[in-house]
C-alpha cells in the first residue's frame, strides 16, 4: 500500500510564502501529476514530500505514518531528478545497485533485483557501460531503473523529460505509462508540460502561486475546469475568451452580449449571476467552425494560419481586439485580413463570473 496524505502544507523562504496551505491526498497505484507554470511551486511540493526541504508547517503522511520530520532516506519514496545524477566512473550495472550494495543488501538479491529492472527497462545491453557512453533516453532509463530496484512506495519524479528532445520525450512518456502499467506503482510526477500531465495521469493537481487550482482528471479539468486559469493552462492551443456581460437571467437559461457584438444564449448549471453582470465565455479552438445558415454567428477578421497537415490551426481576431483560435481538421486556407463567420455553440462554451470562477457548464461532455 502507499497512500499519502498532505494536510496544510506550507513553506516558507526567508519571509515569503512558496506553498501556501495545501492538502491532498495521493491513493495507492495512482498517477499523480503536479502541473503549472514556472515559479508555482510543484518542485517545492515533490521536494517537500521527499524531505528535501523542511516543512514550515503542515503535515505528510504516508500510509498513516507521519514522516513530515523522517529524513530522505527513511521515507521509503525514490527520486527521479531532471539531471540524472548518476555517477559518471560507474557502470550502468553500479549506477543502479549503488543504494543497495550501500544498505548491505545481499549481493544475490542486488544482482537480481538490477536484472529485472534492466528487463523492464530494456538496459541489458547496456549494463557495462559508463553514462557518458549513452544517450539522453538511456540515462534517463538508468536513473528511473536506480529508483525501480530500491522498491519504494512511492515514485517521484522531477520534470525528468525537459532535457530530452521533443522525439525522444514523446517515446519516454510512452514508457513511463507502460511502466506505471507494470510496476502497479504510485508515482508523482511534476512537470510544466500540460501534454505529459493530460497523457500521464490518473490524477492532475493544477498549481497556481503555491495553492491547488484544481485537482481531478485529465479530461474532468479539461471539459469542466473550475476558473479562468485552469482553463487556459489546460489545452493546446489553449481555450479562447471573450469578455461580456448578463443581459437576461430565466429559468436554466441566461443570454450574454459579448463586447464582440454577437448575442447568445447558454444553458446554466447555476443561477448564481444577476443581470449586468460582467463575464467571460471560454471556448475551446476545436469548438469553433465556420458558420452555416442560422447559426449563432460571431465576426472575425483571419490573422495568421499555422498549416500542420493533419490539422490547421487558424488564428482570428474579433471586432473587440481578442484573438481566438480555430482548430480545422485537415488544410484550411484564409486569406490574412479576411473577414469570417464562426459560430458559437452553446453546449460547448462555458461561463466564468467577474472573479473568474466557472459558473455554467456545457450540458454534455465534449466530444
């Protein structure tokens, strides 16, 4: 079992606040991605879970054990940082039972314990070599392998891909999945990479300025996010707004005039508005299409195309001045400065109050 439980964390550096009162817990075999932006606070949090940094207050516990005071190395968790940290005058082979032959572990039990995580991680062949002799995939599967052969209770890893090239990232996260698969492990993972969070976790912890935004699944915060920022931290490219205000309020049903000039009803989820009430529509780029006859149509003027083949992301701006981006399966042609017609679905847009918190949701998932 390895169930953690976080209540009231904070840290503080010389007078400033780093995390700001968080709790959580982390359930056995999840994966748990800490995401956000630079400066948030995810490292601080991983590091504070290790037991790298004292704990200003609050408390961590793991399987009903307070360790909030338990040094690193009795804490039963292991470390994948970012820079690999191996020894460079080592082999791959002593790189990986370093831990173990320093704990005295037998050496049969050494021996087999480096061959099956060799096997997991397809570093046979590799064993006798030095770092310097491997690649940047290769050394990263060399320190994931050093944590696999501690058998710790918890996995935590430090933004491990950000040195390797965008090819290699996208192999890495495949196996880090397949790994989490295998091992039936629980595993923290922080990372600024929204991609890694959504493709990784069974559990995203969004971090704003050292407090939880939000916490659920990938795909709960990506179609129901709880305010402006999860919002646009979540998708690529990210969620457009436009800015407006509450002309009628009736029933489950409120209307919006955009300052874009379009005039369109939503389903509410809540009646929490009133009328005049300042607010952001939020809709996401693949929402967006030309619009048809009788549909509820938004003006906009093409600025720029980024043409990927398989998809065309189309970039506009309204007649207020906000941009937007339009996701067009295959190869879409606008001309720069061309005037469009968009249309606004009103089960895909959602609703944020002047304090950027949700307050409507579409009535059905998003495809």
């Amino acid at each position: 079992m390895a169930n953690l439980k976080i209540k009231n964390l904070q840290k503080g550096f010389e007078g400033f606040s780093i995390i700001k009162g968080i709790d959580l817990e982390v359930n056995d075999k999840e994966f748990v991605v800490f995401v956000g932006p630079s400066g948030c606070g995810k490292s601080t949090l991983l590091r504070l879970i290790a037991g790298l940094e004292e704990v200003t207050e609050g408390t961590i516990e793991l399987d009903g054990r307070d360790i909030t005071e338990v040094t690193p190395a009795k804490r039963d968790l292991a470390m994948v940082f970012q820079t690999y940290a191996l020894y460079p005058h080592m082999s791959v082979r002593k790189n990986m039972s370093f831990a173990l032959d320093l704990a005295g572990v037998d050496k049969k039990i050494v021996d087999s314990k480096v061959s099956e995580a060799a096997r997991i991680l397809e570093l046979g062949p590799l064993l006798e070599r030095k770092p310097k002799q491997l690649s940047g995939g290769q050394r990263q599967r060399v320190a994931i392998g050093r944590a696999i052969v501690r058998n710790p209770k918890i996995f935590l890893f430090d933004e491990p891909l950000s040195n390797l090239d965008a090819a290699l990232r996208v192999q890495m996260r495949l196996e880090l999945a397949r790994l989490h698969k295998e091992l039936q492990a629980t595993m923290i993972y922080v990372t600024h990479d929204q991609v890694e969070a959504m493709t990784l976790a069974d559990k995203v912890v969004v971090l704003n300025s050292g407090r939880i935004e939000q916490v659920g699944s990938p795909l709960e915060l990506y179609h129901q996010p709880a305010n402006l920022f999860v919002a646009g931290f979540l998708g690529t490219p990210k969620m457009g707004f436009l800015k407006g205000q509450v002309t009628r309020i009736e029933g489950q049903g409120c209307d919006v005039q955009l300052d874009a000039g379009t005039l369109i009803s939503l389903p509410l989820s809540s009646a929490s508005l009133s009328v005049g009430s300042a607010v952001t529509l939020g809709i996401r780029p693949e929402h967006l299409e030309l619009a048809a006859p009788g549909d509820t149509t938004l003006t906009v003027t093409a600025d720029v195309g980024e043409r990927l083949g398989s998809d065309t992301f189309c970039h506009v701006l309204t007649a207020s001045g906000e941009p937007l981006t339009m996701r067009i399966r295959g190869d879409m042609a606008s001309q720069y400065g061309e005037t469009l017609q968009l249309h606004l679905d009103p089960a895909h847009c959602h609703l944020f109050d002047a304090d950027g918190v949700a307050v409507a949701r579409p009535l059905r998932a998003a495809a």
